[in-house]
C-alpha cells in the first residue's frame, strides 16, 4: 500500500473555543465559559472569590482570581465530548452538598486551529502533512512517503526509476534493456504491472476509495476521503441541514451544541420553546407564553377576580373581594344582617352569639319568644300565659291560643 489512510478521532478533544453565556446566579455571575485548548475548559466568574467551589459532570476545577481583572475567579478543568450535555454546578465551597446554582449546555466544537493531530509540535492549521509527525510539506512523494534520495542525485527514490545511481533518473530509463512482461513497470512505482492494480498510476498499486488515478486524499482529516465528502473542507458531521453549514441561524453557537439551530435568538428551548422568544413582559420569572397574566406581576391565572385584580378576601369571610357584596375590612363577616354590623340590637351581645339578635331586652327566646315582652301572668286565667295567649282577656278553656271556642 502507497498510501496511509490517518483518521484522527476529534473527539478525543472535544471541545470548542466557543464562548456560552449564561445569567447572573445567586451573588456571582458567569460571564462566559470557553476552552482554551482541546482538553481544558474554563469558566470565568464575576463577584465570586476563590472560596467557591465549581463542578461540571461532577469534576472538580481549580479556580484562582485573574491577577489584571480581581473580581474575575478563572476556574478550569477537563473538557468534554462535542454535543455531549454536561451540568455545571457552584457551590458555596468544597464542604458544600447543595449547589448554589446549576446550569445544563451542550458541550460545542473545539477549535479546529488549536489541534495537532500527529503531535509533532505543528498546529492542523499550519501543517501541510497533519497525519504524518515525520513531515511538514507534503515533498516530492506525498505526505505518507518519505522522500528518501539514496544516490543524493537530487530525486527522491519515488520518482527515481534508478534510486541507486546517482547518473541515472526516470528520464534515462528508456537506455535500459526494455523490461519483459513480468517485470514491465510502466509507472515506475517499483511493483511490476502484473501485480500492481494500478499500473498507470505511480501513487497506488491498489484503487482504494477514489480509483486508480485519483488520490484518496481527506483534506479535512475526518476520516471521509474528498472524492466522497460532501464538505471536504470542513472536518465536521452536521446532521442539520446544510451539511457544509456549521451554524444554520449564525447566531454563533454550533449546531451540534445549538438545541435551536434555526432560531439565531435561542441557543437553548427555554420556556417557549424555539422560534418564541422568552419575554417576561411583568417581570415576574414567568415567561408570558405560559403566563395566563403576562402583564400583571402579581398573578400568572387570571384566579377568581381575573388579571389586574388581587384575589384577596380582606374580611376573611371565605368570600373573594371582588365577589363579596359585603366587604369589610379588618372584620369579619356577620351572621345577621348588616355584615359590617355585629350587634344589630345593640345589647352588648354579638349577633353570632345572640339568639334575639333584634331584640335589645333578650340574649334568647325564652318561654314567649324574641321581640316580646316576658309577660308569664295568665290574667284571664285560662292557664295560656298572656305572651301567648292570643285572647288575654277572654277565657279561652282548653283551646291552646287562649281564646273561647266560637
């Protein structure tokens, strides 16, 4: 085989250079998180000291104030998988059990400038031969072939039909005896054309991805040869949409990282989900489009009076304000009539505990009722009491209302 097929697992480094922003929480806010290479992430922290103690997937970060900038606390760290969702928590210090806060995002691409894949000290970006530490341009033979040139005559053995003479290269070598059919090698690569599949073609001697003649060359180290990359230049999977687009809304966030890649104002669903802002039109923490009073601060169910009105019962009747006829305040509701009025009578007995609420000469009934005079004399003398007898004045024998049988 002439050619090396280098496949770099990107995800070995997993993170990106992308910035995410998050709201302030509890008395420190963060104000970005980032990786400043491959393997190390980095969350900055404004209004925290160095007695706070950061976590993301449960691994601890190291954390010290930035000498030039004293109210920003640098906590760094191993970095994660692109795409992979990971947590981050801040506690209070290191003997904490709960969190002061958490935050849920999804790992985003690393920076394709930060990575050197053949580890020979030479960023991707600068390096023409990234897959192979041994070499930095591609040479006379290509990035997977040394250019060894034994005779020193200049050309490098692959392109010399005579590595050994320092008087002879490819174009004296039609001087030679012409070679027989078992050892013709047309395209000079060294294997006789009886077992080289590609005998026209002197960068393979097998057809491999792209065919004799076409070079199986992966320009963008993904693992996916150019001649069936649909994005040669681009060392990137993207399932959404155009593949070639790394950012379908350019709204900066990376589409493997973006849980709404077609909405450049929402990287995460939020409350609304994408494609709906998150608006809080009351301030209230409750986003208006599962708020059923989005411009009243103190409601978020329009309840019993609706929106702008306050459910309240000041007399604490068990009756809503704005339901209740009878509102009075700092009391509570009656029993009888006026329900602002506890002693219609006036007697010095609440109603609630008066049995002749009505009557100011009586707590209760008694023998002749509420609203009448306690007269138990019987002056007909029928045996009837005169608050009782109807005919106090006529006997009224045995008849139960006191009055004569007619």
């Amino acid at each position: 085989m002439k050619r090396y097929l280098y496949i770099f697992i990107l995800v070995l480094f997993g993170l990106s250079a992308c910035t995410l922003l998050f709201p302030a929480q509890q008395n420190a806010s963060i104000v970005k998180v980032e990786y400043q290479d491959p393997a190390i992430l980095s969350v900055l922290l404004r209004f925290a000291d160095e007695s706070y103690f950061i976590t993301v997937n449960g691994d601890p970060y190291d954390c010290e104030t930035l000498a030039d900038q004293p109210d920003i606390l640098k906590c760094t760290g191993p970095g994660f998988e692109p795409g992979e969702e990971a947590t981050l928590r801040i506690y209070q210090d290191d003997k904490s059990t709960k969190p002061l806060t958490s935050l849920t995002f999804s790992v985003p691409e690393y920076d394709p400038e930060q990575v050197d894949s053949d580890q020979d000290g030479l960023s991707d970006a600068l390096d023409g031969c990234p897959g192979n530490p041994e070499k930095a341009e591609p040479g006379q033979c290509g990035c997977g072939y040394p250019d060894t040139d034994s005779d020193q005559d200049g050309v490098a053995n692959c392109n010399d039909a005579f590595p050994n003479d320092p008087e002879r290269t490819e174009e004296s070598a039609s001087d030679v005896n012409p070679q027989s059919d078992d050892t013709k090698d047309t395209d000079n690569d060294g294997i006789p054309d009886s077992e080289d599949q590609c005998p026209e073609d002197p960068d393979k001697n097998e057809p491999e991805v792209c065919g004799c003649g076409a070079a199986d060359l992966d320009e963008d180290q993904d693992g996916i040869t150019d001649c069936e990359d649909q994005c040669p230049g681009i060392a990137y999977s993207d399932l959404v949409g155009d593949p070639c687009d790394r950012d379908e809304d350019n709204d900066g966030v990376l589409d493997g990282a973006d849980q709404c890649p077609y909405d450049p104002g929402k990287y995460t669903a939020g409350a609304c989900g994408c494609g709906n802002p998150d608006y809080d039109s009351d301030g209230d923490g409750t986003a208006d489009c599962i708020d059923g009073c989005p411009a009243d601060a103190n409601k978020i169910e329009p309840g019993v009076c609706g929106c702008g009105v306050k459910d309240k019962d000041i007399d604490k009747d068990g009756i809503i304000d704005c339901k209740d006829p009878y509102t009075c305040p700092e009391s509570e509701f009656d029993c009888v009539g006026d329900p602002c009025n506890h002693d219609e009578d006036a007697d010095g007995c609440e109603d609630c505990d008066d049995l002749c609420p009505f009557d100011p000469l009586k707590f209760e009934p008694k023998i002749c009722g509420c609203g009448v005079v306690e007269d138990l004399g019987d002056d007909d003398g029928d045996g009837v009491k005169n608050c009782l007898d109807e005919c106090p004045s006529e006997h009224g024998g045995t008849n139960p209302n006191g009055c004569p049988t007619k």
